[in-house]
C-alpha cells in the first residue's frame, strides 16, 4: 500500500509545510484501502491521486473523503491529480470540474510516454501537446497548482543546467511548480518558479498601501502613477504569497516601504 508510511499517529515533520500521500490508483481497487488508513491523519494537507483517467476517479475519491471527514470543512483536504494517458487529456475539462477538493493537475511524462509509445527527448516537444492542454484545462477551471514533469537530469553542472531550462519552458507553457526527484533540483526549481524580485517589490508596496488605503476608506488609489484597484491588489497579494513560499524574505521588503502612503 501506498500509505503504509503515513500512519496516523506520525506528526508532520517540522520542516514540511504541506503534506500530502500519494494513494494507489482508484482502478488499482486499493484506494478505499488507502483512503481508509490515511484520513484520519489530522496533519495531512493533500491527496496524490495517480492515473486519473476520467473523472469518476476522483468523484470516488471525493465521496469517501465526504463520508469520512464531514466536520473538515474549515480547512478541506486538496486532491492533486496525476495525469498519464491520452485518455485523460481528452477528458481533461471533465476531470477539472470532478470535484471541488481537486487543487491541481501533475503531469506524469513516463507514464504517458509508455502509453503513447513515446521516446522522451531533450527537447520534450513530444510533450507539448499534454503539457499545453493541462495547463490550460487547469487555468480554465480554476486550479492554483500545475506541475510539470520529472527532470531525471539532477547531476552536476549539467544538470542543473538541463533542469534550468526545463523549469524555464514548463513556467513559459503556463505551469507553476515541477516535480522534484532529488534535493538538490528543489531550490532550482523554486527559485526558477518564484516571481521576480522587481514583481514581488512591486506586489509588496501594493498590498502594503492597499492596507493603508483601506484605513482611510478608499477604495481605488494610485501607486506610481497607476491605478490600484481590486483586481491589481488580489493578483499582488498572490504574487506575495507565493513568494513567501518560495522563501523570499517578504518582511524585509515590507520594512523598506514601511513609509509608502496610497496617492
């Protein structure tokens, strides 16, 4: 079983911030199994359901977890789903919409290569396809995570070169996080994923002054000469969480515009 290291009992390690299991697949007629053992987990944040082909995978998952944790409503366990087979890209936008604890797509290139008789290559253009659909599909509906493949590149210069520019063309095809097999490819791909220093300045003055603005009651101001409105101040306070998340010293940059008023 897949949650055999996930008793319970077992506190989450201090130095993880979210925690998820990844489950057999439901056709593996072991996931109730699975699910049964792992729920109760107080400390679990997220559910790895892997080969989800269609959307009834996710509404069984969905319908144990209900039945199982209905008092968990304050703070819902997230499903992330692993896509594998061309089956599941062509029913991409009814797997997005299976249920309202799925918070994001992961894409699993092995799996689909074997599926598609595919040779992966440097380029990865045999994903692109795959790749461009799940992150479309996930922006569509709504999803907050989109991961892209493995690099099985992780040694020496080489490899953190190779990974560099796959985390560069995966962020470009719209994905926001990749999957890491290694220690070594986690700060990488988080610094490589993370807004840039100039957008989280920026982001930061905004949400700062929009605090400001909203003591003095006003609802739209302006920042440099552009005006900050709803819209602007939500995408800012997004930009700095993730920023926060990817370990970016938010507090510092706050302390520097600490005397930024709202124009």
């Amino acid at each position: 079983s897949s949650s055999s290291s996930s008793s319970p009992t077992h506190p989450r390690p201090p130095s993880t911030t979210e925690l998820s299991v990844r489950i057999n697949a439901v056709s593996s007629g072991l996931a109730l199994e699975d699910l049964t053992t792992i729920l109760p987990a107080t400390h679990l944040d997220a559910i790895v359901v892997p080969k989800v082909n269609k959307a009834s995978d996710l509404h069984f998952v969905t319908d144990i977890i209900r039945h199982t944790l209905p008092e968990r409503r304050h703070n819902p366990l997230k499903i992330l789903a692993l896509i594998e087979s061309a089956e599941a890209i062509t029913n991409l936008n009814e797997i997005c919409r299976a249920s309202p604890f799925l918070s994001g797509l992961i894409f699993a290139a092995e799996d689909f290569a074997l599926d598609l008789s595919l040779t992966r290559t440097p380029s990865l253009t045999e994903f692109l396809y795959a790749r461009s659909a799940i992150a479309t599909s996930a922006r569509a509906h709504g999803l907050p995570s989109t991961i892209d493949l493995v690099c099985t590149s992780f040694r020496g210069e080489e490899g953190q070169r190779v990974l560099r520019e796959e985390c560069l063309q995966g962020k470009g095809l719209g994905f926001n996080g990749k999957q890491c097999i290694h220690p070594s490819q986690v700060e990488i791909a988080q610094r490589t994923f993370a807004p840039g220093e100039k957008e989280v300045e920026w982001a930061v003055r905004v949400v700062a002054g929009d605090e400001k603005a909203d003591i003095k009651g006003r609802g739209a101001w302006t920042l440099d000469g552009k005006m900050i409105d709803v819209p602007v101040v939500g995408k800012a306070k997004a930009t700095v969480e993730r920023a926060r998340l990817c370990g970016m010293d938010i507090d510092a940059i706050r302390e520097k515009w600490k005397d930024q008023e709202p124009e």
